[in-house]
C-alpha cells in the first residue's frame, strides 16, 4: 500500500512540474529574436487561451527608424503594395562571404542588379545566392558550392541583374561568396516590391525601438500583432532583430493542473476499490490471481480420486457409517438388503459411483439425475464432477 501511494505521489508531481517546467521554459526563456528589416510587415500570432499579452523590445534601434507595433483585434489583409530600393557598395572579404536579410511576404518580387568592379573580372566568380531561412543560409555558407538549400545560386561577373518571386511569408536572406584569394568590390542595388498588412484597423501602437510595448491579449480573442517598419532604411545592422515574450496566462495552467490532479485522484481511488484490500473489493485481485491454480488444483484432485474412488467402491468395510446413514435414510427393510439399494428411488441397486468423493449411494439412472439438478452427492455432500457405472461380473 505504501509503495502504491508513493507512485501516486510522484506521478502526480510529475504531473505538476513537467507542465510549469514547459511553460516557464516557452514563456520566460530567451525572448524570440525575429527578423525586422526595411520594408517589413510581419504579422505575429499566439494563442491567447495561453498567453495573456506579446512584449516587444528592440536594442541599438532609434525612434527613427519608423518601427511600429500595431495590436489588431483580428488578422488584417495582406494588400498595401509597397516598393523601394536600396544602394549598397559591398567588400567581400577573401574567401569569405557577406549577407542581408529581409523579411517578405508572400507575392513579393526581389530584384538584384550587381556590378563587379574591373579588375576583379580575371578573378574567380563571385556567387550570389538568395536563401530562405536561417538554417538554408547556414547549409550553404558551409558549403558554398552546393546550390540544393537555396532559392537563387549564381556565379557572377561583371554586371548583371537576378530577380527572384517570393511565394511563402520568410526571412530571406541575398548573399555574396567570395571564392577568392582578395577582397572584391561589389556594387549593389536591391529592388524590392512587397505587400504589408493594412493597420488601419490598429487598437494599440508602439515604438519598440523607445520603449517597450506590451499588448494585452483578451481571453480566447482572436488578437495578432503587426510589426512594421516601413519602406525606409534608417533600420541598421543593429536593429535588424526585435526581442519577442509572451505572458502567460496563470490561471488557465493552475486550473489546467488541478482539473489534472482531481482526475488522477478518481482514478486511483477506482483502482484502490478494484485492487485494492478494503471491503467489496479486497479479494478481488485474489480471486484472479488464484483462478488459474485452482483450476489445475481441481483436475489434479480429480485424477487422484478415480484410484480412490474403485477402493471405496470394492471394501464395504470403509462406508458402514455411511450404509448405516442411508439405511436409516431409505427405511427400506432392514438386513443387508437395504445396503444395497438406491437410497433415491430405494427399488433398484446401487450401480455408480461419485467423483471425486468416491461415494457409491444410488443406481445409475438416480445418480445422473442427481448430478444434473442438485450437483453435489447424496451422503457428503461434496459438489460432483462425474458419476461412473459399476458394472457387476
């Protein structure tokens, strides 16, 4: 019993922290750092069952850089067009590489015009690549040669332009690899034509970059929050990221968890009547447990008996008790010849015999109709499995 209450216990705890443990890990871990470039609108959802409001916070950024952030009571439309384009002179360390990234979304167009500058011509290309993600950016920086994880891979030289369709809301990221042995100067212009959510339906605004904002969530409201910059490029290399934290929502995890700890009480209170020693259902376990050895126990005693049951039959000296029990029974006339007779319809002899008690009391037809109803013998009464016939020679 002890040992079943320490399991309880321990399961229930599990119960308990393994849940907070997930949620203070999710909640108050490392703020999520998402991608904020020029020309951003990215929209950012949470379950507000869960989480009771969205912190954002930006390092190194300036209130000029036109960051906002816009609550929405629901997810807006994705249809302001917009478009800008950005200068760039670029110097790619030798074998090395340089990036930027852009968050788009989808149905945007980048265009990249580049222009390698003379007297780098009679060197080895330069290879540009345009990437989705994070993790495909970093599969191609290990191996700049493979051209499997990105979106766009060329080699360039001297001037050219690369246009590219975007078909899925991502950070993006325009790379250039240098393969060679010295810098090389690389004149950009980066064209870009973006859509951005429509925010005129905005309950909340804030700047990030002077303060940190914080949007209250309703419960089970449909809430998201926008984040945009604008087509500008006061953002810098600095304020390319935006801290992201949730609040959670307390009272749904400790009603979660006691609505968890009442039904883990009912369950083991069901399986402590079912198992466990108490009155009604103490034995019950027992009785399954045993059910299989007294079945075996019984065939045994079963064959045991059918040797002893031909003694009894054959010695009339072991049964005088019981032919003195059932002459008085019978009241049939005295002498031996009431010994021997049925002690159910008293006429016929006695010409069976009972297993596993062995007991030979009444004629054969007398002694399968008594195993039938009653089930047990006549003199012991000791619940019958068989009754055999004696046949006389």
């Amino acid at each position: 019993m002890a040992a079943a209450v320490l399991c309880f216990v321990t399961l229930l705890a599990f119960c308990f922290l393994a849940p907070a443990a997930l949620m203070l890990g999710y909640y108050h871990g490392s703020p999520e750092l998402v991608v904020i470039g020029s020309g951003c609108s990215r929209l950012v959802e949470t379950n507000s069952f869960f989480a009771q409001d969205i912190k954002a916070r930006t390092e190194g950024g300036s209130p000029e850089n036109g960051l906002v952030l816009y609550g929405m009571p629901v997810a807006p439309p994705l249809g302001v067009p917009a478009a800008w384009s950005e200068a760039r002179r670029a110097v790619v360390p030798a074998n090395s590489h340089m990036e930027w990234v852009y968050f788009l979304n989808r149905g945007s167009e980048i265009e990249v015009a580049y222009s390698v500058r003379s007297e780098t011509e009679s060197s080895r290309p330069i290879c540009m690549i345009i990437a989705r993600g994070k993790e495909s950016f970093l599969q191609w920086a290990e191996n700049p040669s493979a051209n499997e994880t990105t979106l766009s891979w060329h080699l360039v030289h001297g001037n050219g332009t690369i246009k590219q369709t975007i078909n899925l809301s991502s950070e993006y990221f325009i790379a250039l690899g240098n393969f060679n042995n010295q810098d090389v100067t690389v004149l950009l212009e980066f064209r870009i034509r973006t859509l951005f959510y429509n925010t005129s339906a905005a309950d909340y605004t804030c700047s990030p970059a002077s303060s940190l904002c914080t949007y209250k969530l309703p419960f089970l409201g449909q809430n998201v929050v926008v984040l945009s910059s604008g087509p500008k490029e006061g953002l810098n290399s600095d304020g390319h990221y935006v801290k992201l934290s949730y609040g959670p929502r307390w009272i749904v995890y400790i009603i979660g968890l006691v609505l968890l700890a009442v039904a883990l009480l009912i369950m083991y209170d069901i399986l402590n009547m079912l198992f466990g020693p108490g009155p009604g259902g103490g034995d019950a376990r027992a009785s399954l447990l045993s059910s299989s050895s007294a079945a075996a126990a019984s065939k045994e005693e079963d064959d045991a008996s059918l040797g002893s049951s031909y003694d009894s039959v054959s010695h009339d000296g072991d049964g005088e008790d019981d032919d003195d029990d059932v002459e008085e029974r019978g009241g049939g006339g005295g002498g031996g010849e009431g010994r021997h007779l049925c002690v159910v319809c008293c006429d016929a002899r006695r010409d069976c015999f009972f297993l596993p008690c062995g007991h030979s009391a009444t004629c054969h037809a007398c002694g399968t109709r008594v195993a039938e109803e009653d089930g047990s013998c006549p003199l012991c009464r000791r619940k019958l499995k068989k009754v055999r016939r004696i046949f006389s020679v």
